[in-house]
C-alpha cells in the first residue's frame, strides 16, 4: 500500500519536471519581443485605466492607438495638451522620416 503512494508520489513528480522543462524550453523558443512604440505611448497616457475609452486599460488602449483603432481624443480623463503632445508622438512613430 505505502509502496504503491510512494511510486505514485514519484511518477507525479517526475511528470511535473518534465513539464517543467517543457514549458521553460517552450517560454524561449516562443518568445515575442514587445512592441517599444505601445510602452512609448502607455507611459505618456495618464494611467487611470479607467477603460472610458472602450479598451481596459491604459495599455490596451495605446496598443489600440499604434494600430490605428483607437483616437487620442478617446482618452476622456487625458488633459488636451497632453492629449496634443501623444498625437505628435503617435505621429512621429507611425510616420518616421
């Protein structure tokens, strides 16, 4: 009986190893690089993630602005200068020269 838990115990173990090492292998491999214009953009916005702009987050919604989705004026807790100043740096990293 105790030798039977004891095999089980192991065999458990073992499989989570396994796994283990499957998933830290498959964290390298599958790797994807974030974009640095999204983080540029969220760290300009006013972090409230409020989600009044229709998205969850302050992150989400700058991920919506670089893609073209979303417009700066959807942010209604961002002051209008600096809803200004994100236009102009949305503005430099869509269209660089």
């Amino acid at each position: 009986m105790i030798e039977s838990i004891i095999i089980a115990t192991m065999i458990c173990g073992l499989v989570a190893i396994v796994l283990g090492v499957i998933i830290g292998i498959s964290s390298k491999i599958l790797y994807v690089a974030p974009d640095v214009r999204i983080q540029q953009i969220f760290e300009m916005l006013p972090h409230f993630n409020c989600g009044a702009c229709g998205t969850p987050g302050c992150e989400a919604l700058a991920g919506e602005l670089i893609a073209g989705n979303k417009k700066v004026s959807d942010c209604k807790p961002c002051k209008p200068e600096r809803r200004e100043e994100i236009a102009v740096k949305l503005d430099e990293l869509l269209h660089p020269e």
